[in-house]
C-alpha cells in the first residue's frame, strides 16, 4: 500500500495498493509525486486486526520519495514466522 504523505497538492490524494507477482516485482500506478509511506502484508492478513490478536508480520511504514516518471522502488522483506 503507497499512501502519500499530505506535503502539497501534488502529494495528496488516496493510497494505492499492489500486488507481488510471482518473481517478487510489482507494479502500481501513482496519481501522487513526492514522499509516501509503503506497508506491505501479507495476502492473508485481515486489516484491521480484531481486538485482542497481533499481526504475524511487521507493519512498521517504509519511507521513500516518488519522483515524476518512472520509479524502481526496491522493498527489502523478511520472511516471516509460522
């Protein structure tokens, strides 16, 4: 999920998702230019969580800037416990 951050016009607006391919790539159509906060979880990680369970992943916001144009963000990810 890529949520602008609300710095000015250019980087406002609704968030956008994707979903990884097989390879691991991705790729997702912004309206917005400029820093966004990136969460990625797992398919089957239900949002919001119901009271009183943890989610099995971190969801702690990635930063990065979107420039104008093409972008390749690289996300580093951690496989996660079972």
């Amino acid at each position: 999920m890529f949520s602008p951050f609300g710095e000015g016009s250019d980087n406002t607006g609704e968030s956008v998702s994707a979903n990884l391919k097989e390879d691991g790539s991705y790729e997702v159509h912004l309206k917005t230019i400029g820093k966004h906060r990136i969460v990625v979880t797992p398919s089957d990680v239900v949002y919001p969580a119901k009271p009183g369970h943890e989610y099995p992943c971190d969801l702690t916001p990635i930063e990065k800037e979107v420039k104008s144009g093409d972008n390749e963000i690289a996300i580093q990810l951690s496989k996660r416990g079972k």
